[in-house]
C-alpha cells in the first residue's frame, strides 16, 4: 500500500490489507504473481504513475527527472522465505512486462538497487541486475 496515494501513514497491518483487497476486488492494483505449484512464491507490483504515485527517494527523482511520467512503474517485489536468489523476481518482472505490454505498453520505469546494497529481504524494489538482464537501462 505503500505506493499507492493513500500511502501507509499511521495505519495498523489490518487496515492496510483491507485497503488492498479492496483494490484487488475493483481492478485498481496490479501484480504478476508467480506459483510453485498452489503455493504464491513472488509478485511483482506494476501500475501507472497515478496508481502509484510513491516511489522511493521521490524527492531526488522529481529534481532530476526529465521529461514526461512513464506509462508504468514497477514499484515492488515480493519473494517468499527460502525461494530467494532463484530466478522468481526475474519470472514476477518478465509478467509483468507482458501484462504490459498486452495493456497497450509504453515506457516502463522500475527502481532497483544494487543486490549487494540491500540484504534479500529487503529488496522491495527489485536488484538492479535484474532489471539490467531483462533489458533496462538507466
């Protein structure tokens, strides 16, 4: 929820699943959802600017930003405990990408660090060499 406008704020852990169901019910959220067997491993958040208009470092970004908003931003990764450094961010930002493109496509930001920067856990926006393999570029 953090991405979205209404951000996270002082909210508790419950009002914020609440809000993202409801979003997910509406069509108002977008994810590519990666499964071993019935079991959700990864996800991969997308959306247009005004879906998600929080990013990381915002600030920096709107100083040194050139140009038009991107079409869409891939905001966010999730990948389960013991499924890690396996290929399942590189799967949830490959779907996505094709969701995409099968929405009409246009220009793509995402907003990846370093994967020696961050530990595992904590690359919500996705390592960087991800991104590089499939095709990003800064």
């Amino acid at each position: 929820m953090g991405f979205h406008p209404e951000g996270v704020g002082k909210t508790t852990a419950a009002v914020n699943k609440e809000r993202k169901r409801l979003r997910v019910v509406q069509g108002t959220t977008h994810h590519a959802l990666v499964f071993e067997d019935d079991l959700c491993v990864g996800w991969c958040q997308f959306g247009t600017p005004d879906e998600l208009p929080r990013i990381k470092n915002q600030r920096d970004y709107e100083k040194t930003r050139e140009g038009d908003l991107p079409d869409w931003r891939i905001t966010c990764f999730y990948v389960r405990r013991g499924h890690r450094r396996q290929g399942v961010s590189e799967t949830a930002l490959t779907g996505a990408l094709e969701m995409i493109a099968a929405a009409g496509g246009g220009r793509v930001e995402g907003y990846p660090e370093p994967a020696d920067a961050v530990p595992a856990g904590f690359l919500f926006h996705g390592a960087l060499t991800t991104f590089e393999k499939l095709g990003f570029r800064a």
